[in-house]
C-alpha cells in the first residue's frame, strides 16, 4: 500500500491484533471495560474521543472482539481510576500453572511489591490535572495549586 510502512500492521476488524486472533480473554477484558465505563457514568463516545478512535471500535474492544492495546488499557485504567489488574482478575487461563522448573525465567519469580502507579489516587490525580491544565487559566491553575497545598498541610496536621 503506498505510504504504508514494512512491517506495520493494520487492524482489519477480524478480530485480531497483530495477526493474533481474539479469544476468551478478549472477551473477559472487554466485559470489564464495559463494567467500568458504565460505573464511572462514562459513554462510549467521551471514552473513544479521549482514546482518538470511534465507538464504534470501543465497542468492539469491549465485545473482545477486537483486542486493546496495552496503551489504551493503562489510559483507561487511569480514567476510571481502576488498577490494570482489575481487568484480568478472574480471567480463565484456559491452562494450569506451571511448575517453577518449567517457567521461563522471570514467571516464576516471587511476586513484587505493587508499583506506586497502580494507586488509584494517582489516576484521579491525572484526571484532575488534565482537566484543570485544559480548563482553566494560568492565575486560576495557580489558585487551585494553592487551595490542594492548604488542604495537603491540614491533612498532615
């Protein structure tokens, strides 16, 4: 195709990503996009123009039709404020765990200490910068800076 990169791929809407094919994963992670989308009183439309696509293929992330990327994952996590875990909690893995002698190196580590990201603290934090860096005025920005410092230091005591 001219213009097209070697090696780039397009999402044909078969169901796949990168030549793989969708499966029950898919579909457990797109159930819980739906779930969360809704609980955060959010529409497909206002979710799919912060991602830049249509609804159209929101929805076909959230039928698990469709894979998402890890991108539009973490920024959806981040916008509902909900851990990237979440979305895989109880997500049949179709196969049984593996002994430690037969995992690559890395899966058969102990696990590790949650990452300061997965705060969902943080997520609200983004979502309120975001909003007050588009919204407001710099003399306000630097008001509101000044009202959440107030509040910081009262917290503290």
């Amino acid at each position: 195709m001219p213009g097209r990169r070697e090696g780039a791929t397009q999402s044909c809407g078969t169901g796949e990503m990168a030549g793989q094919k969708t499966d029950g994963r898919d579909v457990h992670v797109g159930q819980r996009l739906a779930e969360q989308r809704k609980k955060a009183s959010l529409t497909q439309k206002r979710v799919a123009q912060s991602f830049g696509m249509s609804a159209a293929q929101l929805q076909k992330y959230e039928k698990g039709t469709n894979r998402i990327s890890a991108i539009h994952l973490d920024t959806f996590s981040r916008l509902t404020g909900v851990p990237i875990a979440y979305f895989f909690d109880g997500m049949d893995r179709g196969d049984e765990p593996m002994s430690p002698e037969a995992a690559p190196p890395g899966f058969s580590e102990s696990s590790q200490q949650v990452y300061a990201a997965d705060n969902p603290w943080l997520g609200l934090a983004d979502v309120v910068v975001k909003h007050v860096n588009s919204h407001f005025p710099e003399q306000d920005r630097h008001r509101f800076a000044a009202i959440l410092h107030a509040i910081g230091g009262q917290l503290r005591g």
